[in-house]
C-alpha cells in the first residue's frame, strides 16, 4: 500500500490540527530501543524520541517487564491521588536517588499526565504563595499549550491559536538573545528595582536551562546564578521547567544542576515515565506547598502504570553513574561531528549549541535549510524534527540509550541529506 493510500484515513477523519503526522507520512507500527519500524516493515533511526518522551529508547525492556508483571498481577492502574503501593514505591525511589543525593526536601505534586498542567499548577502555586500574579517569562520560551502555559511561551504561532488575551505575564530576553556580550539580566534587574519600569514585583520568574522547542538555547551557568541571586533577593519564586531538558538530556538529572541552584519549583513530565506513559509532577519547596486539599485536581493524576516504569527508570539508570558517563562519550562525539559539518560549509553559518544529547543545527542564513534535510534525511531512514522561532534548528534529541554506531549511522544520514539538499 501507498504511504498516501495508508494515511487516507488520517485525512479523512482526523483533525487539521496534527503535525508530525505531515513530517514524517508513514504509519508507524512497532520500536525497539532507538528504531523505529513503520507498517511496511521499513525501519528508520528515531532521533527524535518522541520530542524528548523517550530518554530511554522506546520499549525497554526493563521497563516492559516490570509493566507486564504489574497488570498481570492486577496491580492498581487508575487510582487519582490516593495512597496505592505504585505511587509509594515511586516516591520512594525518586527521593533516595534524586532529592536527598542532591540535598532537595521538596515536596511532590502529581498534576494531571502533561507537561503544561505541571507549569498551570506551577504558576498557580507561585501566585498563592506570594499573593502576586505577575510571572516573568523569556523570549523563545515553551511551557506548554493550555492557557496559563500559553500566557508564558513565546512563539506567536502558538499564541495566536489562544482566541483570547493572554494576561499576567512579562516577556524579558533570555540569555543570548541581545548577542553574546550582552547580559539580558542587568534589564531585569533594572526593572526590577525601578518603581517607573511598570513591572510589578513577579511571582515568579519561569525558565528553561536548555531551551528546547525555542531552537536549543543554553543559558549560561553565570547568567542562572545571578537570575537565582536576583530573584532570591526580591522573594520572587524561581521555576525551573524541566519538561524536555530533564531526565538526563543534559547529561546530569536536571539541565540545571550544572549551575549549582536550587529552584523553588521544578517542573517535570516527558521522560520521568520513561516508558512513554503519560506523567507530569511539581517538585516545591515546602513553604511554597501552600495547596488546600483538592485545589488544583484532575481525573488521570494518578497513573499508576507510570509510576511503575519510572520506578524502574529510577533504580536502573540512576543508582549509579554509568547513564551520566555514556551520555558524556556521547554528548562529546555528537559535538564533535556538528561542529565538523558546520566547518565543511562555511557559507552556510551553521552555529552548533546544546548540552549533553540536546543539540541544535542552526542556520539563521536559510531558514528553510533545516526543514529541507529533515524531510531528505526522513527518505533516507532517519526521523529527525525541528525547532526554534523559524524551525531554522536541526534539532538532535537521540534516546540517551543510543549506541555509538546508532549515532555515528544517524550523523552520515544527516550528511548525506545535507549534500543532498544542497546539490538540488
């Protein structure tokens, strides 16, 4: 069957609104670790992983087993936010490996299963907490999607769709966006300390370490700290969103540990199921954790099947440092290889940027480069997505499991596709 014949269904029936559908056409049917195969049997690289769902690879089979023995055994799979043996063993688990190694006393949230109900429920409790309701967000943010995330990312294709006004939310420039010799903070704490600026003191100051949809944006380890120092000194909460630049994608647990602060509220979801179920949480510091019993609810913030492969995730990935190490190997021969294309195309201006196996290929001259050799390198067998205000960013998110030959085969795609496209 035709990839167009199989997708007639999708369509025929299914919304306008889907999108990845249009960039990679095919029906997909099975994966194992970072390989995708479709319903013909073809199989392609995935460096995509689902845009940062699947740290893990898809199907891993620590995680596989531990689902299959959990429902076979009839374990709990819906149970809202009360007390079930999944959820303990998980929280259980997260602060042996992840709060007390770092000296975290967060509290945990369960929100509902997505990435943007962390962040509403994050800025809801910041607005509480402080009684202000002025949140500083930066240029080329991604938070998410329903209205109150909305109100804080920045991409006008995204905003337009809101329909309505999106409110409360101040719009400051990230570290980089002015030029490399610009510190974009000496505005915000310009503004802050001028009572003729017209920002009221914020709530809260909401921010990305590692900016994922908005084109793989680091920001510096001195420019966090002073936002950390700025914001500390003013009582203005700090929340740092980790949706997709959490897990490992950096390279260590959270993008911003490598700065040394200690967010007020952390946002997670993506990869914290590791098998690719649905689960989002909010990490608080427990004079921030000023929530009423039932205040901010939802039907499915109990995936117990989540908890359950992140449980799982937790204890074989992060009790000791094997994952940091091979995603450090890694990280470096990706770097390597980047920078190798953007030097053998100088009349490109190729500007490689990002941390751990978080990349970018940009390429401000032609903004439709990076769409190009998404779509060539697609033919060729490689799923590979791209990001930032313009999708201008060739944008490299393969599962920290990938082995080194499944990177090095995915890299000669990408040059093949980039030849390829340039030849015409």
């Amino acid at each position: 069957m035709s990839d167009a014949a199989a997708l007639d269904v999708f369509d025929r029936r299914e919304s306008e609104v889907r999108g990845y559908i249009r960039a990679f056409p095919t029906v997909f049917d099975r994966a194992v670790g970072s390989t995708l195969i479709d319903a013909d049997g073809r199989e392609y690289l995935d460096f995509f992983a689902g845009a940062g769902v699947l740290n893990y690879g898809h199907n891993n089979p620590a995680f596989t087993r531990a689902l299959i023995e959990y429902l076979e055994r009839d374990g709990i799979i819906h149970g809202l936010d009360m007390a079930t043996s999944a959820k303990k063993a998980f929280i259980e688990a997260f602060e042996r490996l992840v709060l007390e190694p770092r000296g975290f006393d967060h509290k945990l949230q369960f929100t509902g299963p997505t990435g943007t109900n962390a962040v509403e429920a994050a800025l809801k409790v910041a607005r509480q907490a402080t009684g202000r309701s002025t949140v500083v967000a930066f240029t080329n943010a991604f938070h998410g999607l329903s209205l109150g995330a909305l109100a804080a990312t920045g991409n006008s294709h995204y905003r337009g769709a809101a329909g309505v006004g999106l409110d409360d939310v101040v719009r400051l420039p990230y570290d980089g966006y002015l030029g490399p010799d610009v510190d974009t903070l000496d505005l915000l704490e310009k503004m802050l300390d001028d009572p003729g600026s017209g920002l009221d003191l914020p709530a809260a100051v909401i921010v990305e370490a590692v900016q994922g949809e908005g084109g793989i944006n680091v920001a510096s380890v001195p420019w966090l700290q002073r936002l950390r120092e700025l914001t500390a000194a003013r009582g203005i909460l700090l929340i740092l969103d980790e949706i997709q630049s959490g897990i490992g994608r950096t390279g260590a647990f959270f993008a911003f540990e490598a700065s040394g602060i200690v967010p007020d509220i952390v946002t997670v979801s993506k990869s914290i199921s590791g098998s690719g179920l649905p689960m989002s949480l909010v990490l608080l510091r427990p004079d921030v954790d000023v929530w009423k019993p039932g205040a901010h609810t939802g039907t499915f913030r109990g995936n117990n099947l989540a908890f359950v492969s992140a449980r799982v995730a937790l204890e074989t990935y992060w009790s000791d440092s094997a994952l940091v190490d091979s995603v450090a190997a890694k990280s470096a021969l990706l770097a390597a290889e980047l920078e190798q294309i953007a030097a053998a195309h100088p009349q490109l201006g190729f500007v490689v940027r990002g941390r751990g196996l978080m990349y970018g290929l940009a390429c401000d001259g032609d903004r439709g480069l990076a769409g190009r050799i998404s779509a060539e390198a697609f033919r060729r067998g490689l799923v590979i997505e791209t990001s930032g205000a313009f999708d201008e960013v060739l944008k490299f998110l393969p599962a920290l499991t990938i082995t080194e030959d499944e990177l090095a085969r995915g890299l000669a795609i990408v040059r093949e596709s980039l030849d390829a496209v340039l030849a015409g």
